[in-house]
C-alpha cells in the first residue's frame, strides 16, 4: 500500500501598501493621540485616569 503526500506551494497574498496606508495613518494618529493623553493632558478626569501609566512611563505630573 503506498500513500501519495502532495505539497502545495502556498504564500500568503501581497497586500499592497496603498491598501494598507489608510489604516497605518489612522492607528499613527490614534497612537499620538494616547500619547498626548498619558503625556500633556493635565485635565482632571483623563490626568486621573492615565497616572499610574504616566509614573510607568516616566512621565512627571505632579
């Protein structure tokens, strides 16, 4: 009895970067929008949610 193994070549597909830019400039603002809130914004509610995390990246606030 003989048993046949077939082998597929398979690669992932190529996303082209013009499919991906939109994506990759919104999580980049998203991104820098988090790091104005943990790092400058010294409002009273967002500064009190995001201390600990401000000291954790050695940010000073107080």
């Amino acid at each position: 009895m003989t048993t046949e193994i077939l082998v597929r070549d398979v690669r992932p597909a190529a996303i082209p970067v013009r499919d991906i830019l939109p994506f990759a400039i919104w999580f980049g603002l998203l991104c820098l929008l988090a790091i104005y809130f943990v790092g400058a914004e010294q409002g009273a509610y967002v500064h009190e949610l995001v201390h600990d995390g401000r000291h954790l990246l050695g940010f000073p606030c107080h």
